[in-house]
C-alpha cells in the first residue's frame, strides 16, 4: 500500500514514463483499487486504467502475473 499521498504518487507516474518504465502501479486504499498506468510516451503515460475488487489484473510487463484485486485488499478495513 502506499505510504504517501494519492497525488505525489500520480505525479512521480512522469517520472517512470520518462524512463519508458512499461507499467506502473499504484494501490490505491482509500477507494480498494490499482491504478494502472501503461504506454509511456513523451514523458507520459498515454493509458491509466483502475481495477477494482472483483476483478483480476493482468500484468502486461510479466506474462503470467495478475493479481486479484479482492485478495490485496483481504482483511482491510476501511
């Protein structure tokens, strides 16, 4: 889980998409999700997707890695 703000984590997304990292993650707790940022480009990521409880996650930079997301958040309560 993160340890730091929502909004400093989606700022230093610019700074993996400028190193072209491929995906990028951030679990986001308060609102039980990933956010998925994928496409870097220019300094950018060009795709962000959220995956909610209830879905799998697939890992496009791993084949083979997906995580359930309503296992990650097993256990926590709000």
């Amino acid at each position: 889980m993160s340890v730091s703000s929502l909004l400093v984590d989606r700022e230093i997304a610019a700074v993996y998409a400028e190193a072209d990292v491929v995906e990028y993650w951030i679990v986001n707790a308060a609102e039980r999700c990933i956010e998925v940022y994928r496409t870097p480009a220019n300094g950018r990521y060009q795709s962000m997707q959220r995956i909610s409880e209830g879905e799998m996650l697939e890992c496009s930079a791993l084949s083979g890695v997906s995580v359930n997301v309503a296992d990650l958040f097993a256990g926590i309560t709000a």
